[in-house]
C-alpha cells in the first residue's frame, strides 16, 4: 500500500496521486497520510509514515505551496 493525496479546486476533486517518492522509501508495503493541515487555500502540509525493508516505521511530511 502507498500513500496518496488528491487535491480539491472549486469543488472538483482531482484524481489521487502518490506522494513523491513514497515507493523508494516504503520498501516494506505500509504507508499512510495521518495528518493534514492547510494554513490557507493552496498551503498545506500533512504528515504520515511507511515501513522501511527492515519492518521500521518511518515518519515523512510532504507540503504544496
């Protein structure tokens, strides 16, 4: 499983696009978006984790500006 955001503008949302460079990192098949945050309109952040090969999990945040 990979992590994926999708983004919304005027009402339409877009279709769902893997967080770059998620499958590098999450070699061990397991990660999520835990957190989302938008201090304003196209300024955003969110946060989550994935599984390393050795079975660790790992934290990564990702933003749009």
């Amino acid at each position: 499983m990979q992590a994926f955001d999708v983004a919304e503008t005027n009402g339409t949302w877009g279709n769902a696009k893997e967080v770059p460079g998620i499958a590098a990192l999450n070699t061990g098949g397991n990660a999520e978006i835990i957190s989302v945050s938008c201090a304003a309109a196209g300024k955003c952040s969110a946060g989550g984790r994935y599984e390393d090969g050795a079975s660790h999990r790992q934290a990564f945040v990702v933003s749009e500006t």
